[in-house]
C-alpha cells in the first residue's frame, strides 16, 4: 500500500474504527456542544439593568449566535461524511437492548445538532432585536419573515431541542464511559486520536427502529413546541382609547411605526391601537388648516425580540403610563404640511414637529409624514447613556389612509 493510500485510509473510517476526519468532526460538534450550551445560559441568564450589562448581555448572545452558526456547519459537515462513509460495526449486537438504546441515541443526537442551532438561527432571523451574528452573513435567511410568530416558534422549537440535545448528550458520555471502565473494549478508544486496536465484530443490526424511535421522540418535541406557544399570541391587555368627536375625518387604514438602533443595528416595530381625531380644511383659517389628536395605547407595541425589554419600568413603562397623546395644529409648510404640538408620553410632556405630506383625491385623502424624537426627553431608557448601545432618537413613522366625513 502507498503511503497516499495510507493516508486515505488513516481519514476514513473503517467497519473497525473511525478515521481521522470522522473523528476530527465528533470532536469540533462536542467542543461547540460544550461551549455554547453554558455560554446560552449565561447569556439568558445576564442581567440588563445598566449599559454595561446591557452590553455585555448582547456581546455573550452574538458569540452564542455565532458559533451556534458554525456548529450548524460543522453539524452537516459531520452528517454528509458520515452518508459516504462506512460505520464501524458495534462491538456487542448480541446486547439488543443495548444496542438498540445507542442506535436511538445516536440518531437523536445527529438530528439535535441541525435542529438546535437551525432554529436558533431563523429564531434569529425572524426577529428585530439586538446581539447580531458576527459572521459577514446570517442576519436574515431566505424564505423566513420577520415575523413575531415565526420567533416563537423557532424559539419554542430551540428550546425544547435543547432539552433533547442534553439528554441525548448524556446518554451517549454514559454509553461511552460504560464502554471504557465496565466492558473495557475499544469503543470509546476508536473515536480518540491514534490508532484502535482491531476487535472481533459480528455483523450490526438494521437502524430501522433506531431511527423510528428517534423519528417519534422529535415528532413528540415538535409537538411539544407548538403547545408552548399555541396557535396565536395572546395580545396584551390595552387601555380603552377615546373615539374620534369633533374631527371632520376618519382614519381607514393606517400604520404607527418607530424604529431605533441597538448595538448598531436598525429595530423596527409598531403600535396596534391607536386613534386619530382628525379636523382639516384644505383651505386655512388664521394660518391654520385644522388640528389633530392621536392616542396610543403603549401596550399595543411590537419591536421585535426586545418588546418585553420596551414596554418594561426603564423604557415605555406601560403599565404606569399605558396611553400617549399628541395633540398639534395642523400648519401649511414649504412643502406639504406640518402638525405642530405636543406629545404626552411617560409623565413628560414635549414639543413636537411632525411634517407629512398629504394627497387629497375627492373626500380620500393620504397622508405620510415622519419625525425624530430624543427618547431622552421621556426619561426613556435613562440608564442607557451610551448611544452606541441605544441611540438617542428614536424614529416614528405614521401612513394612513383618512375618509372626509359627510353630512
């Protein structure tokens, strides 16, 4: 035999031991195992209430994304060398149970590393939040929206997983210690480096009902991740908002977006419930074309991942303060027109300036307009000094579609 024959053979696996690239890949997938299971918990587990721990609790999640990333790699580098590859037979198929046990385990564990970090990873992806990936890539993936139900699910799914993954993890570093201080043979030994002294084998058994048990547990683990979240978010309680009176239009359809900059990154979201009493004159009286008053129930808000973080005591405080009020004079400008006024929000209230353009087609009329606001004015997020962690102006957006009303 060359010694390139001898080197092909030393990488690839035999019915008697694994090669080197085999042996290569299960030990990467246990160092990131190992790694990223502890570095997830203490992610969760860090406190936000300064900047600093803020900080910190984004750079341990982006590490904890990062490197789930390259063990989903690495995790299809190992199953596709293994599709190629002949498996070492086990050393005692005369041990059924036993053998049947590792079969499902084994299988268990080569769906967990795909599912686990797969789901973190459109869990990811569906959300606006904070802790980016630090690969030049993977912020978002095809076919998956942002979507707050999509997160759901993909977290539910990332945390039962896990759960598998462990148990999994601990059947197998039993197995393999059994292996080595009770049956004392060469299972263990033929996945460390180096050469595995050849052992008398039997032919294995199918994987058939391994792999159906293994089929069954992570159809129960979906099924299991589906109950968690449920068929729809239960939507948060709101403040019961004041119906439109004096206005001479109502609002048909529209949005109330804000969008802001955590760590660098652009979070967008919206409020579900607001109003909008609406009293405008194409043409104006003393300079004025009308007025406005919008309500807004804070509760109602989404941003994504970090909305429980929004709407808590340092930011939106919406149980103290569940309902905003802007109140202006709506103002011909150079172009379009301006809202000018004042907006009520956490206990402060502060001047504001809201230019919008307006297309009246007969008694329908859109409006688009857009302004900045220094959450810093509100109190909001006082801890976070730091704008590179959370910038100081937070962007508010407003698109809707307005009925004249008629006599």
């Amino acid at each position: 035999m060359s010694m390139t024959d001898t080197a092909a053979a030393a990488l690839g696996n035999t019915r008697a031991s694994y090669g080197g690239v085999a042996k290569t890949f299960h030990w990467l997938t246990a160092l990131l195992i190992l790694t990223l299971i502890p570095l997830g918990l203490v992610a969760h587990e860090w406190p936000y209430d300064t900047a600093d721990q803020l900080a910190v609790k984004a750079r341990l999640f982006s590490l904890h994304k990062t490197l789930g990333v390259l063990a989903f790699f690495v995790a299809l580098g190992r199953i596709l060398w293994a599709l190629i590859q002949p498996r070492p037979h086990p050393l005692h198929p005369e041990r059924r149970g036993e053998t049947l046990l590792a079969e499902i385990v084994h299988w268990s564990l080569y769906a967990a590393i795909v599912v686990v970090p797969l789901s973190g990873w459109i869990m990811h992806a569906a959300s606006e939040g904070f802790a980016p990936i630090l690969w030049p890539l993977g912020q978002s993936l095809p076919l998956v929206p942002k979507s707050t139900m999509v997160e759901a699910y993909a977290g539910a799914t990332h945390w039962v997983f896990t759960k598998v993954l462990i148990a999994a993890l601990i059947l197998h570093v039993a197995g393999a210690l059994k292996h080595a201080m009770v049956d004392r043979d060469a299972t263990l030994a033929r996945m460390l480096p180096g050469r595995t002294p050849a052992q008398a084998r039997a032919p294995e058994l199918g994987h058939a009902p391994a792999a159906i048990a293994a089929a069954a547990i992570y159809a129960l683990g979906f099924g299991a991740a589906y109950a968690l979240v449920g068929p729809e978010p239960q939507a948060r309680a709101t403040p019961e908002l004041a119906a439109a009176q004096t206005g001479n239009w109502t609002v048909q359809e529209g949005t109330l977006g804000i969008q802001v900059r955590q760590f660098g990154n652009t979070v967008e979201g919206s409020f579900a419930d607001w109003t909008a009493d609406i009293a405008f004159a194409e043409e104006p009286t003393d300079g004025r074309h009308g007025d406005v008053t919008v309500q807004v129930a804070i509760p109602s808000l989404t941003l994504g991942s970090v909305t429980s973080q929004a709407l808590g005591a340092d930011y939106f405080a919406a149980e103290e303060h569940p309902t905003a009020t802007f109140q202006a004079e709506i103002l011909p400008a150079e172009t379009g027109y301006v809202a000018e006024g004042t907006l009520a929000l956490r206990g402060a209230t502060v001047p504001v300036t809201l230019p919008f353009t307006l297309d009246l087609d007969g008694d329908t009329a859109t409006m688009s307009g857009a302004t900045t606001l220094d959450r810093r004015n509100f109190d909001i997020g006082a801890g976070q000094t730091d704008p590179d962690t959370l910038a100081f102006g937070v962007d508010v957006t407003v698109d809707l579609t307005a009925q004249r009303a008629t006599d």
